[in-house]
C-alpha cells in the first residue's frame, strides 16, 4: 500500500499505519516532508529542541537520539505505535519505507489517501509541517 502523506496529521497516520503494519501489510509513505503536526508553532518547537537537548549526565554523548530529518521524524512517530523491542514489532518496522518526495518509480502506482487522517483546513487548526519542524532542528 502506497500512502501520500500531503495535508495528513502525523499522529493520526501513525496510528493507522502502525495497526497496518502489525496486520502483515508492506506500507511506503510519500511525501512524508508535507506531513503537518497540529498545535501551536512555538510549543511544537520547544517539545522538538528539549528533545535534542537531552544528555546523560555521566556521559553527555550518549542519551536518546532524536530524529531531525523529516523521513525520520515520521519513521520515529510509527515507531512509537509499535512494539519494536519484540520480534513482533521489529518485523513489521521492516516492512515500513518512507520516502521525502515521490521517488520516479513509484509514479505510476495507485496511491492512497487517508480520509481519517486528513487535515480539515476549514476548521482554522494551527499546524506546522514536518518539513518546516525539521528544518528548525537543523536538517
């Protein structure tokens, strides 16, 4: 199943996909740069950089690493939805690929559009897209 990721809410189609890829679906999700999370702007980013920011105080190399590229950041997302510590989950991450753009030999496959997960503009949401978040990390 081939996912376009333009105007979706990354919670929502985390969610969705993670329950697809548990089920023993291969699923690929393009254009995953225009991708938007919902909320305010400047909350989003302060979550984002404190994320970065994080450091083992005996060893401050070390401690979690989080995502700044935007492929990254969705993969990171749908991780979170399943449990990858288990055979189970470590099996079906593996049959996630994520792509930025639309790559040439996936132009002519039939893609899919999430209704459940689309992004109602009319509703006045404040969003922000994954491709703006991560260039503000430093991808």
């Amino acid at each position: 199943m081939i996912i376009d990721g333009e105007n979706l809410i990354l919670g929502r189609t985390a969610s969705i996909v993670a329950k697809k890829l548990l089920n023993g679906e291969s699923i690929i999700i393009i254009n995953a740069e225009k991708m938007v999370i919902t909320g305010n702007e400047k909350d989003i980013f302060e979550r984002f950089k404190h994320r970065l920011e994080l450091k083992d105080l005996a060893n401050p190399k070390r401690g979690p690493n989080y995502p700044k590229s935007s492929e990254r950041i969705v993969k990171r997302a749908v991780r979170g939805m399943i449990p990858y510590k288990k055979p189970k989950g470590r099996k079906a991450l593996k049959k996630l690929r994520i792509y930025v753009g639309t790559p040439e030999d996936l132009k002519d496959h039939e893609v899919t559009k999430l209704k459940d997960a689309e992004l109602n503009k009319e509703k006045s949401l404040k969003y922000i897209t994954i491709k703006k978040l991560s260039k503000y990390l430093g991808s």
